[in-house]
C-alpha cells in the first residue's frame, strides 16, 4: 500500500511544501532539469535518481541496495517507479543524504525514529566547521593499523597524518564531546561512521574549505609527495559549465570507488579548484 514517490511528492506539494525549493535545497542550487517537468511527476523522479547516480554503475546500486538491476534501469529511465521506501532507500545508497533530503521536507527533531541520529549529523558538522582536521584523525582511527597495533605505537597518529600532538589532543577532545568517538579498553574508537555534507552552512563549509587548501598549499611548500598541478585556459562559459559537470561526475565516481573500497590503509586528502577568474562574473559557475 506504499505510494509511489511521485503520488509522495504530490502530497507534500499538496500539503504547500513548494519542490522546487525542496530540490534547490537538497542540490544547494536548482536542477536543470526543474524547467522540462513538473517536480511532483514521474519524470522529476527519474531525473532526480539519475542526477543523485551520476555515473555509478546499475549493477553496484542494485548489489547495494538489494533491488534487481533490471528494476532499476527502469527507474532512471522513468518508464517504471519506485514506491517510497524504495526511493528513499535509493537516494541513501546514491548520496548517503537521505536524512538531509527528509530535512528540507520537515523537521528530522519531530520524528522519533531519526531524531538521535540526525542529532549525531548536526554535531559532526559543528565539528567539522569547528575543527576540520578532526576528521582526518577520525578517519585515521577507522584504517586497519590502528585498529591492529596503532594506539600503541607512540606518535603513530602524528606521523600518519602530519600532525602536531597538540593538534590531534585538541581534535580528539573534539571528537568525544561530539559523541564521534569513545574511549574503549584504553583505545580511542568511532562511534559510527558519519558521512558530513558541509554545504548546509554555506560560511561554515567556505571555511572547512580554506583549512583544507592550506594543508595541501602546507604541503606542496614541503615538497612532499602528492599530485599537484593546474591549468590554465581560455573557454566559452557554456563549456566551462561543461567542464564543471564532468568534474561532479568525476567526484561522484571516486566517491563510488571510496565506499566499494575493501581495506582501510591510508588517509587520503582531495583538493580541487575551478574557478572564472574573471570577477566580474564571480557566479559564473554558481
């Protein structure tokens, strides 16, 4: 008896929950495809699933979310639906933003089922806004070593990271008030494992953003290793766009390839910048 998700959407558009704003909010800006279809149809949910897949392959979506491939493929053509359980569990799998999609639809502290856990999301945010290199520590207490013999090692957390002792102290203090992590038998372990969409707070992710360029600058300075470089070029605007859309789906495919990722070795960090120079059109690519 579970609606489909366009017969979902209608409800809600009926209840004066505009979509359009809706999927502005979700994506942070507003989708192309908002000015071909009517958002509470059958078309808007294909485009939005297939907005949210990028260029992740049917058949690791249909092993992750226990649904038969064929299905799928009908739903991001749109010429069958999913019910809504199904399209929640598909825009989890597609982004692991399901609570902040249920967020621009009405408040998660109202509903009992997610109110912790969208409490634990608030507060991971609040940190990494805070104290962005907080989560690189708790990244590194997620890798196989530590888990292992890692915590035993003196400095094993600084030298895996490049980080000061003071500096991780004050990025574990951090963790534990945010509820990230506990102290258990003597060694430090996440409480879960939260993925943190920054944008929600657009000052506070500017800044999480800024700390992070200057660890990668802090590096190239050091000429340690890594992959640094840059091009410069001149482009029509509309292929800059073009250009912008193939590097989300670039991100949307490493971001596949981290969470298919069998074994915790490493800490990565991943720096990008596409910019207009020219200021007088700063939102060029806004």
């Amino acid at each position: 008896a579970w609606p489909t998700a366009a017969a979902f959407l209608g409800v809600c558009s009926s209840l004066q929950l505009d979509l359009t704003e809706v999927y502005s909010k979700f994506f942070r800006q507003g989708p192309t495809w908002l000015g071909r279809t009517s958002p509470a149809s059958p078309e808007a949910v294909a485009a939005f699933l297939r907005q949210l897949r990028g260029k992740l392959p049917i058949t690791a979506i249909a092993s992750r979310t226990g649904i038969n491939r064929y299905t799928v493929a009908r739903w991001f053509k749109g010429t069958s639906e999913p019910r809504l359980p199904d399209f929640l569990r598909m825009i989890e799998v597609l982004s692991r933003r399901l609570l902040d999609f249920i967020s621009v639809l009405v408040d998660p502290g109202t509903l009992p089922c997610i109110r912790k856990r969208w409490a634990r999301v608030q507060a991971a945010r609040a940190i990494a806004y805070e104290e962005p290199r907080s989560h690189a520590v708790l990244r590194a207490l997620e890798l196989d070593e530590y888990v292992q013999h890692g915590f035993a090692v003196p400095g094993w957390l600084e030298r895996r990271l490049g980080m000061s002792t003071e500096d991780i102290q004050r990025c574990i203090a951090a963790l534990q008030r945010a509820g990230q992590i506990r102290r258990r038998r003597g060694v430090w372990r996440p409480v879960s494992v939260l993925r943190v969409d920054t944008r929600a707070d657009p000052a506070g992710a500017r800044s999480a953003k800024l700390a992070w360029l200057t660890v990668a600058a802090e590096r190239l300075e050091r000429n340690a290793p890594g992959n640094f470089g840059f091009s410069l070029f001149a482009i029509s605007r509309q292929d800059l766009r073009r250009v912008r859309d193939l590097h989300l789906e670039y991100v949307r495919s490493m971001q596949a390839l981290i969470a298919s990722s069998k074994k915790n070795e490493c800490v990565a960090l991943y720096c990008a910048q596409l910019v207009d120079l020219d200021l007088s059109e700063e939102n060029a690519l806004a």
